[in-house]
C-alpha cells in the first residue's frame, strides 16, 4: 500500500503532462496548453521588437554569398550573383516573415482547410476540390517544369522556402502553428501553382451563368437586355482605337447556340464580392511636371493579415527590381525597375462556362457528347478532417472540366449535372510573363513579356524612362459568339466548346494615346469597333469616369497630385442618384431623426471622407433602397443575378414606372417614388438605432468601421480602422475590401522615384512590430519611400539588419 | 529553509533544463529535486509550484517587458485567462505534482 501514493501522484503528472501537451477542442479550440505558454519555446517567443540581428546562415545549393539588407521598414533588398541564388534567397526570406500565411493560403487554395480547422471548411474544401483547383495547380506545375527557365527559377524559390522550414524548432515555429497545434510541411513547386490559381479564382469567379440561365427563363429576352445589358455603355473605354484594329479576327464557323430554357435549382457557390477591383493609370511626360512618366496602380481586393503582398526588392546581374510580390510565388508582380513600371487591374472578362452533362446511367462512367458516348475520368479527392476520419469525394471529369455541381454536392436531383470549363485550368506560363516584365527595358519588352501571360485576364498599364506609356489587356480569352458564356450551355454537342482563342496579336492594346494618358478601373474595355465580342459578369462604372475626369484637367502633374488621386473620396455614384432621391421626398413633412437625416444628406458634398455624415446616410439609404427594388429578385425560389447598381439608378431616373418597382408583400402597388421614401424611413431608423448602440455620431469612417482581419478571423490578430473611401470611388475602401496596395512611380532619368504602401506590415508574425507598420501608414494615406539601388554599398547607412546567406563549401 | 532551497534549486535547475530541452523536462527536473530534497509531501508540492511557477512568470514577465507587451495584450483576448496567470499555473501545477511524487518515492 505504501507504494500507492507516489503511483498516485506519478500517473497525475504525467497526465497532466500529456493533458498540456495536445490540442483540445471543448466547444471552441484550446492549444496544446504546456507548449503553448512555455515561456522558453511557447508564444512567448514569438513576441519582438523593432530590433533585427544579423544573421549569416549556410543554404545548401548556392553558388554564391547573397546579401539580404533589411531596411527601417522591413523591406528585404536581395543582392545576389545569379538568378538561381536570387530565387532562393526570396523564397528564404519570404518564408521567413510569412511562412503561416503562404502555407495556409495554399491549404485553401488545395481545398486542405478541414486538416487545419475541422469540418467547418470541408463545404469550402470540396467545392476547391470540385472546381479543379489542384487539377488546375497541376497543370501549371507542369508547364513550369517543362520551361527551362521556370523550373530552374521554381525550383529555386521551393529551395529557399524548404531551408528555412527545415530550419525552424518549435520555439521558432509562426504563432499560428502554436496556436492550432499543427506543423508545416515541405514546400513544392504545386505549391506556388495553386497559390496563382487561388488568386485566379479569386479574379475569375463573380461569374453568374446560372443565374443568368434562371432570369432569361422568368423575365425572358427583353427584360433581361434591360436589367443586365452587355455592358452599359457609360464612360470611357480602357482602349479607345475606334478604327484601328487592322487584323482578320477569328471567325467560329458554328452555328450561334441555342439558348437555354431551364430553371435550374442549384444553390450556386459564394460569390466574390463585387468590391474587388483596381486602379492603374500611367501619364506621359507631356502632363507631368519632370516631363516624365508617372505610373500608379492599386489593386483592390479583401484586406487581410498577413498581407497579401510582400514587398521585395530582387537584384542580380540582369535584374534589378522592386515591388509587391505575392509569398509563395517568385518575381514582383506589380512594380518597377531601372527602365519601366508596370501595374494590374483586373479585365473581368468571362473566362468561365458551365456545360451541362448527361451520364448514361447512374454510374457516370459515360457521358454524351456529339451522339456518342465517351469515359469519363473519376478522381477521388481524399479530405482529412482534424481529429476526424477522412472524407472522400468522388470528381468526375469530363473534356470540358471537372463536374462541379451534382447530387451529392449543391445539386438539386440526379438529373442536373454541371461541369465548368474554365480558362485557369489549361496549362500557362504566367511565371515565365512575370520573370520577363522584371527585367523588361522598354515597350517591346514588355509586349514579350505580356505573350507569356495567360490567366487571370489582367490590364498591364505601363510606362518607361524612355517616354512611353502603353496599356495592354492579356490573357488567353476564348472566341465567343454573340450572348455566349452568358448561360449554362449544352454540353452534349461540342459545337458549344470552346474552340479557337483570340490570338495575342489580336488582343486589346495601345500605346501613347494622344489624351496623354492611360488608365483602367475594371470598366468594360474597348470600343465598339473592336471585332470581338465581350462579356463580363460585372462592369465598373464609377471609378474609371472619375480618374479619367481628373486625369484630362491635371497638367505639371507631381507624384504628390497623383497619390491625391489614388485617395480621391469623390462618390460619384452619389451626385448622380442623391438628387433624385431627394426630389421624391417632401421635406416640409419631415420630423425629428428624418428632418436632420434630410438636412444632412442636402448639404452633404458626395465626399466619402472619415468625418462625413452625409456619407453614413446615404450608404444606409442606399442598401435599403436597392434591395426593396429588386425583392423579386431574392425572393425568387431559384437564384438569380442582382442587376448592378448603376443600372438600379438609371432605370430609377428612366422608368419609375417599372413593374420592378412594385414591393411584391404589400398589396399596393409601388412605383419609385414609394421605394425611395420607404427606404429613406428605414434608413434612418438604422442610422438612429446604429447611434443609439455606438452613442457617437455616424460619422463615415465609424459608420463604415473598416476592419483588416487575420486570416484566420482571429480577433485578436485583427484591426478595426478609420479610412475614407468606398466601393466605386477611386479610393475603394469598403468595409473590408480596398486598395491592398497603392504604388506611384515616377520614371525619371536620372534615376526611378517610387512610392508605395499596403494596409499590412512585412512581417506576418502579429508579435512584431512590423506587423502591422504600414497599417497605420496606409490609413492615414501616406507612402513609403522606396529605397532602390543596384549597388549594395550605398545601402550601408539605411539598413536595419543584414542576412548573409552562404553556399556549403564542399 | 529546506523549503527555500528546494525552491531556489528547482528554479536553477529547471532554467538549465528547459533552455535546452521541451517544456514537460522541467517535471523531471522537479521530481527529482523534490526527491532529493526529501521534504514533507505537501513541502515539495508547494516548493516545486511555486519553484517552476516563479519560474516560468519570471521568463514570461522579462519577454513581456523587453518586447512592451506586444504579443501578451493579443493573447489575452485570445485565452479564457490572463496569460501570466495561466503561465504561472500550469507551470506550477506540472512543476507541483512532480516535486510531489519525488517526495513520495523517498517516503515509502
């Protein structure tokens, strides 16, 4: 019996031991307790502070010594001999500051979040499966590998990121990893493919083809010419060249396509907002102050921590540039270097197409296609759950793409099945456009480059020392026949395949036009001599008019004038629909809390700036109003599309009489003038209850209440902040979406001047100070001054830190 | 004073093991102090909670104020208690339960 008591006390040790060491999950996730709060590995450990030490660390397959100079704002400038050790060492030093986040990041592209989080992601994680995310990543790894070039640059960066993995203990391990109980695994060259297809998905996918599909059979061909026109005709063309495309297009001998008449019941996936847009725009010399260029470009996407860009500076013997890199992708994709600037924004175009399928039977080892009936290929997609049994899914793939939608996943019965076609799953060399533009001298150069580049469709803007300006729209688009891509097509006849591509020479581009500027805003593209047909799901058309407006009246333009604009709070969309909504309300009838809204919004100047009231009111008149127009709309049992909101106030002013207008529940019938003072009422009644909770005034920034978010929607890793701004003004700050970079480059001779910020910090760890260094930045609108020399000696008295990275003697 | 040597001890000791070593080594560390030690049961659970609890506080406490609290305030919202008082216990409770079965093993 004597023994009993020390057994007693050993065995709750070590429990208690083994309790501390493991992951739990009582209702909501408790990290392993023991690791975690060790102060000697534990998170302790990851807090920082602005100081950096130097490190030299030996990495196996390097030729040469690289030298990594940090500088004040964390910013790596990577001088090396060669591009090999050049790619390596960006990969090392992105994985350093952001390894949690790339890994993550390609976790959800791969449809892998269940492995991390649990069966929350496993709907997310299928429909990645099902759209042929990995199929798509695949796809790119291996025309990677198959390029000289890329695979020595891939391989490169997959080194990097691997010595710095194998390099990290526990202690040393992202917060994120601590907190989930979970390890990092090896870098691959897949990796970097799904990352691009993730931000491909991301650009490609507000399409809404069955909804489309739905509203032609309910409202038939007129309305929906009415609701959803092509494009609305409003503004500027990114490409205006009105008689100069001087080529044969390609021409589809086909028959046009028989348009669908099916309802269809599917419940379509979670649409990417329509707030993700962008801003590029280059002057020429002959409007600019130095007499050179200035270039400017902010893509607009969800606003997260980590940051979704990384900025870098890469420099070797035939390369020297700097910019927003993505992690897990080598090169800089939005930037500049001794001779040129480029930026990105988004071309919207329709690179997406769903084909509905008939199986033979309920086996689906066949389906038709022209009569006959052909395999089809079956891929069992395996999804680990934390702590749980795997899940299986079976895909089936026919030669259009993978079979998204069928009964066992969003489907409606056995008899509708849906495969996508869509452009990012065909092999493309993105990597190879990008390694190019990095090292571009002049227009020609860059026109190489941009040959390489396949998806996601972007707007290249440009500009060089040497003068010129130049805007281009690349990507590898399908020929289409008029109305195609815009509903579900028959997938037994491949008649409706996509059969032939816009040849690159044939693609939207021009260069020095004679307004002496270029610029893009997501707007439809092109003039209406251009012999392609177009189609989008959405077009932008606020931004681009007001860019263009201030572009044309500015002269002696300095970067200053142009970070003015990337900030401009203008709310065009306001000037053009407040008045009329005013003018329906009888003012002389107003009382109390609608009295003072009234006032408010009468002397409101349509600025979205973080002090306005006027702005607060009109955003909350304006998500009422919108919604009790198109009621039929979100009632309807089957989905169907939101017409935009530009056509929402046109057809306000042009036909009040619509039957849209009425409000389906009541029994009178309404017409605009009814919509807009029931709004007006319930708007203010949100604004006085929004006062009443938040006991402040509803100035716009609180009102708005921007938050950047972890990505992980960790609270304490997140930051609320006060910004300007909104979808469709120039500075596109919406509660959660935005400029995720904003980037001026003024192409002087005597050497580039640069200028750029993101709402993030270089480092992903949330214990650094860097962070979150340029949030704060970011917000209250100021820049970074780049720092951007070749010559690593000039960067003595600006660095913070140095890392030597050096070969293994053998 | 038996008490304040053990404590002293296993703090020494424990630092030394874990600057090497994972976290859950500080319970070897503490058991056989406390079986060293041979103090009363209770004795060596108090010497070794507070022993490692002091410990791992002080370690917690000296990163807190050279990094100005920057990844505490943070965690804090994320834990269902404060950081330094979840620190403190779990690192005494372990420390604990060991110098207590040290203890026990030299008794019988």
């Amino acid at each position: 019996m004597k023994f009993l008591k020390p057994i007693l006390s050993l065995a709750i040790t070590v429990a208690l031991v083994v309790f501390l060491n493991k992951s739990w999950n009582f209702g909501s996730p408790i990290p392993p307790l023991g690791k975690f709060l060790d102060p000697f590995h534990g998170f302790w450990k990851n807090a920082k502070t602005s100081e950096v030490e130097n490190e030299s660390i030996s990495l196996s397959g390097l030729t040469d010594k690289v030298s990594i100079v940090y500088d004040s704002a964390l910013i790596p400038h990577i001088y090396a001999a060669n591009d090999n050790d050049l790619f390596a060492a960006q990969g090392y030093i992105t994985a350093k500051n952001r390894l949690w986040q790339m890994e993550f990041q390609t976790h959800a592209a791969g449809g892998r979040l269940s492995e991390i989080v649990g069966k929350a992601a496993l709907d997310f994680d299928r429909t990645q499966r099902r759209l042929g995310m990995v199929y798509a990543a695949e796809n790119a790894a291996e025309s990677m590998e198959s390029n000289r070039i890329a695979k020595a640059m891939v391989e490169s960066y997959t080194k990097g990121v691997n010595a710095y993995i194998q390099s990290l203990d526990y202690e040393a391990l992202p917060i994120e990893y601590k907190l989930l109980g979970y390890e990092p695994e090896l870098w691959t060259n897949l990796k970097s493919g799904l990352l691009l297809k993730y931000m491909a998905k991301t650009l490609n996918m507000g399409e809404k083809d069955l909804e489309m599909t739905n509203a032609l059979k309910l409202f038939g061909k007129e309305t929906l010419d009415l609701l959803y026109p092509d494009h609305e005709g409003v503004g500027d063309p990114i490409v205006d060249n009105t008689g100069n495309w001087k080529f044969n297009p390609v021409t589809l001998d086909s028959l046009p396509l028989a348009e669908p008449t099916e309802l269809i019941a599917i419940q379509p996936m979670e649409k990417v907002s329509h707030e993700i847009g962008s801003n590029n725009w280059a002057v020429s010399g002959s409007k600019t102050a130095t007499g050179s260029p200035i270039l400017c470009n902010d893509p607009h996407l969800e606003l997260n921590l980590p940051s979704i860009w990384y900025v870098v500076h890469l420099s070797a013997p035939g390369i020297n540039t700097m910019g927003a890199s993505l992690p897990g992708s080598p090169n800089v994709i939005s930037g500049f270097n001794d001779s040129i600037a480029w930026g990105v924004t988004n071309a919207q175009r329709d690179l997406v197409d769903w084909f509905k399928i008939e199986f033979k039977d309920k086996n689906k080892n066949e389906y038709l296609s022209d009569g006959q009936w052909k395999p089809t290929r079956k891929v069992i997609e395996k999804i680990q759950l934390k702590g749980e049994k795997a899940f299986y899914d079976t895909v089936i793939y026919t030669h259009h793409g993978p079979v998204v939608f069928d009964e066992r996943f969003h489907g409606e019965s056995e008899k509708n099945h849906y495969a996508f076609r869509w452009i990012a799953h065909d092999p493309s060399e993105e990597v190879i456009a990008f390694y190019k533009l990095n090292r571009a001298k002049n227009h020609a150069d860059y026109m190489e480059a941009l040959d390489h580049y396949g998806s996601p469709a972007q707007n290249f803007v440009f500009a060089c020392v040497d003068g010129d300006i130049a805007m281009r729209i690349q990507g590898k688009y399908p020929v289409r026949r008029k109305n195609e891509g815009k509903f579900v097509l028959d997938g037994t006849k491949t008649s409706n395949d996509w059969h032939a591509f816009i040849p690159n020479e044939h693609n939207i581009a021009y260069k020095n036009p004679e307004r002496g500027f270029v610029s893009s805003a997501n707007q439809y593209p092109v003039d209406q001599s251009y012999p392609y047909y177009i189609n989008a799901s959405n077009w932008e058309e606020y931004r681009n008019r007001r860019i263009n407006k201030i572009l044309t009246e500015l002269n002696q333009i300095k970067p200053i004038d142009l970070m003015k604009l990337q900030l401009d709070n203008f709310n065009l969309k306001a000037s053009e629909s407040l008045p009329t909504f005013l003018s329906y309300i009888d003012s002389t009838q107003l009382k109390g809390a609608e009295a003072i809204a009234f006032q408010k919004l009468s002397k409101w100047d349509y600025y979205n700036n973080k002090e306005s009231e006027g702005a607060s009111y009109y955003e909350a008149w304006i998500r009422a109003f919108v919604p009790m127009v198109w009621d039929e709309i979100s009632s309807s049992k089957v989905a169907l599309p939101r017409p935009a909101t530009y056509m929402t106030i046109r057809l306000m002013k042009e036909k009040p009489d619509l039957s849209f207008f009425d409000i389906i529940e009541t029994p009178e019938k309404e017409t605009v003038k009814e919509v807009i003072r029931k709004s007006f009422s319930e708007s203010v009644a949100v604004i006085e209850k929004w006062k009443e909770e938040k006991k402040g005034d509803p100035t716009w920034a609180d009102y708005k209440d921007g938050y950047v978010g972890h990505l992980l929607r960790q609270e304490a890793f997140s930051y609320h902040i006060k910004h300007g701004g909104n979808g469709s003004i120039v500075n596109a700050h919406s509660k959660s979406n935005g400029p995720s970079w904003r980037m001026v480059v003024s192409l002087e001779k005597s050497g580039i001047q640069a200028w750029g910020v993101y709402p993030g910090g270089q480092s992903g760890n949330p214990g650094s100070p860097f962070y979150n260094n340029l949030l704060d930045l970011w917000t209250e609108g100021n820049y970074v001054k780049f720092i951007f020399t070749a010559d690593v000696s000039k960067m003595k008295e600006k660095e913070l830190a140095v890392i030597t990275l050096n070969p293994i003697a053998k | 004073m038996k008490f304040l040597i053990q404590v002293l001890i296993t703090i020494a000791i424990c630092f030394l093991i874990q600057t090497f070593l994972p976290w859950w080594t500080m319970a070897i560390g503490s058991l056989a102090i406390g079986y060293g030690m041979g103090n009363k049961g209770g004795v060596s659970f108090a010497a070794g909670f507070i022993g490692v609890g002091v410990l791992w506080f002080g370690m917690a406490y000296f990163i807190d104020q050279t990094t100005h609290s920057i990844l505490t305030e943070k965690v804090n919202k994320l834990l269902p208690l404060n950081s330094f008082v979840l620190t403190t216990l779990i690192g005494g409770l372990v420390g604990g339960f060991a110098a207590l079965t040290g203890a026990l093993l030299k008794q019988k």
